[in-house]
C-alpha cells in the first residue's frame, strides 16, 4: 500500500488503540499449549490446533472472534469489574468532598492555607472503565520457539479452543508482556478452527526477507526497513496449503484439514506497534484503497 495511505492508516488505528493500563481479569485462556516435537503425539479431540509454517522461526498472534458465549462471560465481569470500580470511587470521592469543604472553610476564615485537594476523581462508567477489551483477552500468540518440526521448514501447531480465528500479525508476546513485530491491522483473514482437527493455515511469506533476496540477487541496494519495500508490497503475504503439502509422518492417525480462508474486516492496534495488512490472496482476500474486499462474496468490510 502507499506509504501515505499507511501512514493515514497508522494514525486512524493509533485513535482506536485503548490507554496502555488495562485492568487484569479472569478470562478463559486461549492458547492451550504447543504440539511438542516428540517421537509419538498425542492429541486431545476436545481441541482445537492450529498448523502453520515460515521458512524460518517466526512469531504467529491470532485472535478468538468472541462467540455468544465468550460474550456474555466477558460482559457479566466487565459488569462487575465496574460495580467494583463505582464503590471503589464513591470511597474516593467522599473523602475528596471532605478534604475540599474543609480546604474551602480554612479559606474563607483567612487560616493558613494548606494544600488544595487536587482534581476531582472521574466518576467510572462503561465508556471509561479500564478493562481489557475482548480482542485482546482473546489474543494467543505462539513462536519463535517450540517448533513441532524445522526439516523443510518451520512447522508450529498450537492447542486453541475451536472457534473463528483472525490473523492478527506476526507478533511476538515477551514473558513480561510486552510485544514485538507489526500488526495486520488493515487488512487480515479469518478461518474456523473446529475440535478435534488440525487445521492447516499455510505460509506465513515475510516480504521484507523476499524483497532482500531479491535485491541481492539483482545487485541493487536492499529494503532497510519495512518501509522500504515497494509500493504495492506489505509485510506479510500468505500461501494457502496446495495439494501434496504434509505435516509430518507422526500426524498420520489425526485428522489434517486445510483452512477455507475468508476475509477480515479491520480491527484496532490494541498493542501499539506498526500496521500493515496481508497481502491480497487469491480467491479471498482483495483492496479497493484502504476498504478490505471479500473475495468470495464481493462485499466491502468495514
């Protein structure tokens, strides 16, 4: 995409991105662990998997889309998260009313001044409540580490509970919590991940790498940076699993289903880090400027 559409992107995403305190909750976790690189596996038919390659290690983030269930569970602690919050600050505000009458009593009796009470604490409802948003409740990230296999290339399989997944980037989460890469914030996929399959996404292709092979391979001066790549290259392009394409031998008894990609509609930068979108894909995925197109039914996203 061009570089002042991305920017233009960047800055309307940047304004969806929620403030960086977020209170902790309970939420089911996503991810259920990576298929480890052993001589004989075993996996759970309650459980949905994941398989997708790169040609090296790489990071993988995916979104759950929240299903009804997923939504009333989040709705039901976010409500409560805010009952808590309003008790919490009706304590809070007392004792700054208190604080303020007494500092506005000294005044008008000419006693030394003390120290002002400070602004006035911001009464919490649903539109300010730091709370995590579902998204990112919903986030599970997997890579570089724990490959299932690193022959031909890398193979990564990660345990997820079934539902409809959105590619959000190739991100990195680090064990602190913070996060590494860039986010396909305007323009993704999104496929099915059903019980007891192991549903195979594909390639990840990172162009920054192809558009530096290609460079060398040309003798002209490499990409530095993302970007740098050209106009109608993004960061990421993906290739759908072909027929002929296998696993491993070790998976022979489970079974393996390619992803029927679709297309994803935009969603925020909920961590803060660079933009992007895939790449179009043929048969699914498409742009008209900055609106996503579904290929398969022609419809515009929001």
């Amino acid at each position: 995409m061009s570089k002042a559409l991305l920017l233009a992107a960047a800055l309307a995403a940047a304004a969806l991105a929620p403030a960086a305190a977020l209170a902790q909750t309970a939420a089911p976790p996503q991810g259920l662990g990576h298929v480890k690189d052993k001589p004989e596996i075993a996996l759970d038919p309650a459980t949905a998997y994941i398989a997708v390659r790169n040609a090296d290690a790489a990071s993988f983030s995916f979104i759950r889309i929240a299903d009804e269930a997923n939504l009333a569970d989040y709705k039901a602690r976010r409500a409560a998260a805010l009952v808590k919050a309003h008790a919490k600050w009706e304590r809070r505000h007392a004792t700054w009313i208190k604080n303020r009458d007494a500092y506005l009593k000294d005044a008008r009796n000419g006693r030394p001044a003390i120290r002002p009470p400070g602004p006035e604490p911001v009464e919490p409802n649903d539109a300010n409540l730091a709370f995590t948003p579902i998204d990112v409740e919903n986030l599970i990230s997997f890579g570089p580490a724990n490959r299932f296999s690193k022959s031909a290339a890398s193979i990564y399989i990660q345990g997820v509970r079934p539902g409809r997944y959105a590619f959000y980037g190739p991100i990195m989460t680090a064990g602190n919590g913070s996060h590494a890469g860039m986010c396909m914030c305007m323009g993704t996929f999104e496929f099915e991940a059903k019980p007891g399959q192991i549903t195979d996404i594909g390639t990840m292709i990172l162009m920054f790498d192809v558009e530096r092979g290609r460079a060398r391979t040309a003798g002209t001066p490499p990409p530095r940076t993302t970007i740098d790549l050209p106009e109608t290259v993004t960061s990421v392009s993906w290739r759908l699993p072909v027929a002929g394409d296998r696993i491993d031998p070790r998976l022979a008894s489970y079974t393996i289903v390619p992803a029927e990609l679709h297309a994803g509609r935009r969603v925020p930068n909920y961590l803060g880090l660079e933009i992007d979108r895939v790449m179009p894909i043929d048969g699914v995925l498409a742009y008209r400027r900055d609106k996503v197109i579904d290929v398969r039914s022609g419809a515009t996203l929001p």
